[in-house]
C-alpha cells in the first residue's frame, strides 16, 4: 500500500492541476458545474468530455478520504451498477480521482421523508454491505467503550455530571460485546448522500469515510436526524434491508450515537451558538442514552 496513505496536506492542489491531469487522462473536457459543498474540504466538478460523456472529477484535502474513495469504488461499490459512480481514473500525488457522473439531485425535504425512497435505499445499502465477506471482530466493543470513555472525560463539564455517569455506564455495557461482523460501509448515510433522478431511481454517492465497520453504523445519522420523528421510514428501510438489528447492533449503534454526540458538543461549545442549537446536542446526547433506539 502505498506510504500516501498515511500523509496529510494542508490545502488542496489547485484546479489547474487537477484539471490539467483530467485532461491528460480523457481529452478535452468543459467543467459545466462546481458541485462542491461548502462545508467539505473537497472539491467536486461536474465536467464533459469532448464526446459528450458527463463524468466527475474530485479531489481531496487528505489521503485518508482519497484511498477511502478509491477503495470502495474499485472494490465495493461496484455492486450497486448504476446506483453509484464508478472510477475511471484515479491519480495518488493529486489524491484526485475521475469517475462517471450518476444523474439526479440531493434528495430534497419531502424526498427525504418518503418511505419509499428509504425502502430503496435499504435494498442498496444491503447490496453494498454484501459486496464482500464480512470480517469477524472481537475487540469492536472494547474500541468503541475506549473512545466514548475518552469523549465522555472531554465533555463532561459542558454535559454535567449525570449525564456523564450514565454515558460510562454505558461505556461499560460495550464490554460485554461479542464478536461482530464488519463489512464494507458507507460511513453514514445522509439525505446528502442520495442523488434522486425521475427516470432512474435512486444514487448513492460520497464514499470518503466508507470502512468495514459494523453495518448499523450506516443508519446512525438516519435515525438520529429522521427515523426518530418518523418511525414509517424506519421500517420501509429495513423491509427494504430485508434484515432487522439484533441487540449488539443496537448497542453499537447507541455508542455510535453517543460518540457523534460529544464530537459535537465539543464543537458547538467550542464557538458561539444559540441556546436551540445547545438544546439540540444535549437531546441527541440524552436520546441515545435513553435507549430509544428503534
């Protein structure tokens, strides 16, 4: 494997760079649209080769999310067929990698609470979850009750001591977790991630964080974020997955819960927010340790 792997650099090399090898590689090539998100520290462009072909080219701040990327669309992705880009080119010094261009648009609000589209994307996430074997691993319960332990002394003062003391109760709960599968991961599913086109259904996009990880971890921010007011596309998921979480999937996924919670206490505390925005974090910080799970 490449030592790239393990390198990080400050800024992104330039559009120029990267276009310049996109050139090299397909030909003359339009950029039709900037598709990046504000918030990412990636750029993504939307661009046309001379033969009318749309593909997109993406680059990375860090090579984590890079070699993530590549991994999953030459290994795992490929299941999906269509449902997913699929790489054309990739270049490791640039952490840059061209690859086809699914239509449709990030699912809108109303998409978003439509069952049926959560039934669709329980079938893919299955699909993808089954790309490979999955790995058996016996430590995943003592990782995740390491890393919460480690949260929990960091946001403690900001959370308050009750909260605290049942958080590493729960921590201890993770112990007793026997070995648990792990298969190729989306890394957490958003509405951000799912392109809707009219004509032909259902994309998944934005690999960068894709691991093998324990599959509940795919539902984590759909839960929290959706599930939680609107237990119908809960269960169209899952019908859709044709699989139900057992209780260690569900243990895992509090602690999953749990640890995005402090992260982003951590965060919010760390600069000058509203009270709404404080609340917030303190109910999904609440809700995961009420095991309201499902």
């Amino acid at each position: 494997m490449s030592p790239l792997i393990h390198s990080r650099r400050p800024e992104l090399h330039s559009e120029a760079e990267v276009l310049d090898w996109a050139h090299r590689s397909l030909g003359p090539l339009e950029v039709i649209e900037d598709v990046s998100s504000l918030r990412s520290t990636q750029r993504v462009l939307h661009c046309e080769t001379r033969s009318n072909d749309s593909v997109i080219v993406k680059w990375f701040v860090d090579s984590p999310c890079f070699f993530n990327t590549l991994d999953t669309l030459s290994n795992y992705s490929v299941a999906l067929g269509g449902s997913a880009p699929k790489l054309i080119d990739q270049n490791e010094t640039l952490r840059a990698l061209v690859m086809t261009h699914v239509p449709g648009t990030t699912a809108s609000q109303a998409q978003a609470l439509d069952p049926t589209i959560h039934f669709t994307l329980g079938t893919l996430l299955r699909q993808f979850h089954d790309s490979a074997p999955a790995n058996k691993s016996a430590d995943i319960g003592s990782q995740l009750a390491s890393t919460l332990s480690t949260h929990i002394d960091s946001v403690e003062d900001l959370i308050g001591e009750t909260l605290a003391r049942e958080a590493r109760h729960f921590a201890m709960q993770l112990l007793d977790v026997e070995s648990i599968l792990l298969a190729p991961t989306h890394g957490g599913v958003t509405p951000e991630h799912v392109l809707i086109d009219p004509d032909r259904g259902v994309h998944l996009i934005g690999f960068s964080r894709s691991e093998y990880n324990p599959w509940i971890i795919d539902t984590a921010k759909l839960e929290r974020d959706l599930w939680t007011y609107s237990p119908e596309l809960r269960k169209a998921f899952f019908t859709g997955y044709d699989k139900e979480p057992d209780e260690s999937d569900l243990l895992i996924l509090r602690a999953i819960q749990l640890i995005s919670s402090c992260e982003d206490w951590l965060e919010v505390s760390a600069r000058r927010v509203s009270k709404a925005e404080l609340a917030r974090s303190t109910q999904h910080i609440e809700s995961a340790l009420g095991g309201t799970l499902f």
